[in-house]
C-alpha cells in the first residue's frame, strides 16, 4: 500500500506540474482570477475534461490484489481496476466553475472511463458526475476564505477531494460486482488514492492563491503605474488641445511599454509617436458630460501583452485622463464663463448702453408712459435673467431667449423703425442645453453690425429649428458685414472676443473642432451659425485586434 501511495503521489505531482504550466496562460490566468468571459467556460470545460481523462491514463492498473505500474493505460480487462487521479481534476472543475461546470466535466470524464471497460466502469462513470457537482457545492465557501488569502481554503479544498473520493469508493462499494471484489480493490487502493488525490486539489489551490497573490502584485503596480502616469499627464492638459494630445501620445509611448500610440479624433490622426501594428486598444477621452472627443489608441508588438491587467490599467488610466481634461476645461470654462459675465455686464453697465436706455426710458415717460413702464420691467428681467445665468453651465434654449427677449426689447425700443426682428423658433428644440451667454452676444453683434452704415433698416433674423436629432442656430443680419480676419476696431475686436468665447464653450460642451460657422460679406450682411448635436451614448474602451 506504501508503494502505490508514492506511485500515486508522484502521478499527482505530474498532473500539478502539467496545471502549473497552463496556468501561465493568458486564459488561465485571466479565468481563475476575473472568472473569465464569455469564450472561456468552453475551454475551461475541455482544458479540465482533457486533465481528468489524463488523469485517468496516468493511473496504475489493478489486478488479483495487486497492481502493476504502466507509463499509460489503454483498454483494461473486465477483472481490473485503475487507482487513478481522475476525481483532481473534476473537483477542481467544480471548485472554480461551478455545479453545472463540474458535471459537464464529470460526465465527460464518466462516460471516457466507462469506455475503458473493468468491473467498476458503471461505478467509475457515476462518481465523476457526483464529485463535479460536490465541487460546485463548495465553490462559493471556497471563494470567500481564497478571497481572504485564508489557509482554510486549503483545508476545504483537501475536504472536497477527500469526501470526492470516499464518495467513489462508496458507489463502488454499491454497485460494482462481484462485491467481494469490490471490497478487495477498495481496501487495496482507497486509503493511497484518497490520499494523493485529496493532496491533489489542495496543492492546485496553494497554485490557485500564488496565482492571485501574483495578480494582486501586478495590480498594485499597474495602478501605481496607472496614477505615475496621469501625475504626468495632468499639466498638459493645460497645453492648447492639439499640442496636449501630442504631448500625452508622446507620454503614453514611453510610459506603458507601448510600441506607439496616436490619439484620434473621429476619423483623422491629430498626433502619432512610435510604430504601428496589428494589436491596439483604445482609450476615449470624453468630457464631463460623456461626450467622446477622441481616442488615444495604443500599439503593442503581441497580443498576449494586453493581459486582463494591463487592460484594467489602461482602462484606469483613460479615466483618471478624462477626469483630468474634465478639470482643466472645467477650469477654463469657468474663466470663459466669468470673461462672459463680465462682458454682459458691462455692456449691462456701460454708461452708454445705460444713457441711451434711460434716456430712452425718459423720452417715454413723457410721451408714453405705459411703454417707458415696460421698459423699466423689462431692464429689470434683463438683469435678473443675466445674474441667474451667469451661475450656471447648461441653461435651455428657452432660458436663453428669454434674455434675447429682453435685450431686444429695449433695444428694439430706442431704435424703432430701423430695426426689424424676425424669428423662426422650433419649438421643438427649445428645452435642449447650451452655454448661457450663447445666443445674446451673437444677436447683439448683428444688431451691431446690422444697424450701422448700411444706409438701410436693420433685418434681425433668428432661426431655431431640429432636423434628425440635431438642433441648428443661427443669427443673421443684412448689415455692413465684419472682417473675420486682419485688424478691427473697438467693437469689431469686443465682437470677435465673444465670438472666440462662445466657439470655446461649444467646442468644450459639444466636442467640436470648429463649432461656429460664420459667413460676412461687405455690404450684404452676416450669418453665425452653430449646431447642438443629439446627445451621444457614451462609449467604453476595447481592445481589438486587425488582420
């Protein structure tokens, strides 16, 4: 019995060997420690049906009370037996996959037993079946005291094996015949196959939490990778947008081991550092509000290089990234914000704006009262509606034309017949978000621009309308038209700092490159116009492999 016990030992140590060196697979190791997707239950299944059938053939053969080594077993007479490992593999199928994933490789390793033929193949093919699902019983124990790195999870996974293997001696004990020979085999091999096999399943398991602890280290230093990174990264953002994605790429190929990266923006290539090759994965940047701006994509040479961790880190890292250029832009807009607030105000505040409205309002008073009432009601909505916007990001259409409303009013007011207003509003888009201060400032500088020596009446037109999710604003005028390049004036250089403010603030909400569209022309007039895109589902990351 002491020589089939090492017989039996050296057997199990071979199967141990055998599942350490697959365990260094990228598979393997992703499926014991983040359970796998949705491809590896199949392998998993095969890779532990194959280990239990080996299992089987790497056995000893049993005959007339005794046994008899052999380098491999084939077809066995009907008087012989196998001391075998086979129930390793099957509890360990069981202990990782479940109920359902022990029985599937218990039956398969069942009925390849009951191939083999003996006395006990019937007993042989029904123990596989019942050690699987007694493994898939004790998974979710076993989990717990693996997910505490306990040595009790040790002990729980002997008890599997042992009680794994009492069960099988027992059904041989039930259903094999003759029953003396039955009694004769268990009480030759039960004590050293239970033994070795129970050895077995706890030695896969020491594997089992040397493996984790080995991921937990490289998670550890991936994340303090991940957070280097992004120590790195966090003042580029800073840079103009086309020089900081390029700074970053740059980054980003010296820091993650990549053979190159480039960040891309729908279609185009803004930046590149490196090589190119088969195997990327693709980090989005997106804005506070989900809005995707782009990817920066990242090469490596093999595919195995992007391991479950390596995927985890760099999906950390893109959003410690997002988060970053969140903060940075969040600072900038609320710079932009506060320059828009100062400009509104000053024009709410400039003795000349004000002179006229209250001179306006003072020429009523006298000649019609209940307008210059009106206008007195209508300064105060345009202030009250300024100071409330001013502390907000998003307002709606509405909100923001009912600003236009005021600001025109009174100065539709002063100029009378040489302003005309014409408004075209969809009331279907007027509950979508956009930057305060957006509208105003563009009707303004028509009026502006509108009003001032075109030697005829001022045309206002305002259009709002959605076509296929997307909603289309524009303002325009039929005025003396705006250079859009080369040297300005005092109010043409005011005009064009609102412009640049408010192209920043959509490009920012809206991830556009260029998000006002502006037409002048001398003598006929000009047209800003820009467009609220529909709201986008936000995106994840992914690795894909090409060719």
């Amino acid at each position: 019995m002491f020589h089939l016990l090492v017989d039996m030992l050296e057997r199990v140590g071979f199967l141990i060997a055998l599942a350490f060196v697959f365990s260094r697979s990228r598979w393997m190791r992703g499926y014991m420690s983040y359970g796998g997707d949705g491809t590896y239950p199949w392998r998993f299944v095969l890779f532990f049906s194959l280990y239990a059938m080996l299992g089987t053939y790497s056995g000893v053969t049993v005959t007339d009370y005794s046994y008899r080594p052999a380098p491999w077993i084939g077809e066995i007479s009907p008087a012989s037996a196998i001391a075998n490992s086979r129930s390793v593999g099957v509890v360990i199928a069981g202990l990782l996959g479940g109920p359902w994933i022990g029985l599937l490789v218990g039956g398969l390793a069942g009925l390849h037993r009951y191939s083999l033929g003996g006395f006990v193949a019937v007993a042989c093919m029904i123990a596989p079946l019942l050690q699987g699902l007694l493994g898939g019983l004790c998974r979710r124990p076993l989990r717990k005291r693996l997910r505490r790195a306990s040595s009790s999870a040790i002990r729980l996974a002997f008890l599997a094996g042992l009680l794994a293997e009492l069960l099988q001696m027992g059904l041989i004990l039930l259903i094999a015949r003759p029953w003396h020979d039955a009694l004769t085999l268990v009480s030759l091999i039960g004590g050293p196959q239970t033994l070795a096999n129970s050895i077995g399943v706890a030695l896969f398991f020491v594997l089992y939490q040397t493996i984790e602890s080995e991921e937990d280290r490289i998670g550890t230093e991936h994340a303090r990778k991940a957070l280097h990174i992004a120590d790195l990264t966090m003042p580029l953002w800073r840079l103009p947008f086309d020089r900081a994605v390029e700074e970053v790429a740059r980054t980003l190929n010296e820091e993650t081991k990549a053979v190159g990266a480039s960040f891309l923006k729908g279609s185009s290539e803004l930046a590149h550092q490196g090589r190119k090759t088969a195997y990327f994965i693709d980090l989005p940047l997106e804005t506070q509000n989900r809005t995707t701006l782009g990817a920066f994509r990242l090469f490596y040479e093999r595919v195995r290089e992007l391991s479950p961790s390596r995927r985890l880190m760099l999906r950390t890292l893109a959003g410690l990234m997002s988060q970053q250029y969140a903060f940075v832009e969040a600072e900038r807009q609320a710079q932009l914000l506060a320059d828009a607030e100062i400009r509104s105000l000053q024009a709410q505040m400039n003795p000349h704006f004000l002179f006229n409205v209250l001179n306006t309002v003072k020429s009523f008073i006298r000649t019609k009262p209940d307008e210059a009432r009106t206008l007195v009601t209508q300064l105060s909505r345009f202030l009250r509606t300024n100071m409330k916007n001013s502390s907000r990001t998003l307002i709606t259409i509405r909100e923001e034309l009912e600003l236009v409303t005021s600001y025109l009013s009174l100065t539709q007011a002063r100029l009378g017949d040489q302003l005309q207003l014409v408004t075209e509003i969809d009331e279907r888009a007027v509950e979508r978000l956009l930057p305060p201060f957006t509208i105003q400032p563009l009707v303004e500088n028509a009026i502006l621009h509108g009003t001032r020596n075109s030697g005829r009446p001022g045309l206002i037109r305002i259009r709002i309308r959605e076509q296929g999710g997307e909603v289309e604003v524009s303002v325009e005028d039929n005025g003396s038209g705006m250079p859009l390049h080369g040297e300005r004036s005092g109010g043409e250089e005011h005009a064009g700092m609102a412009l640049d403010n408010i192209a920043q603030r959509l490009g920012y909400h809206y991830g556009t490159e260029e998000p006002l569209e502006i037409r002048s022309e001398p003598g006929r007039g000009t047209l800003v116009r820009f467009r609220i895109p529909a709201p986008a589902e936000p995106s994840k990351p992914a690795a894909r492999r090409l060719g």
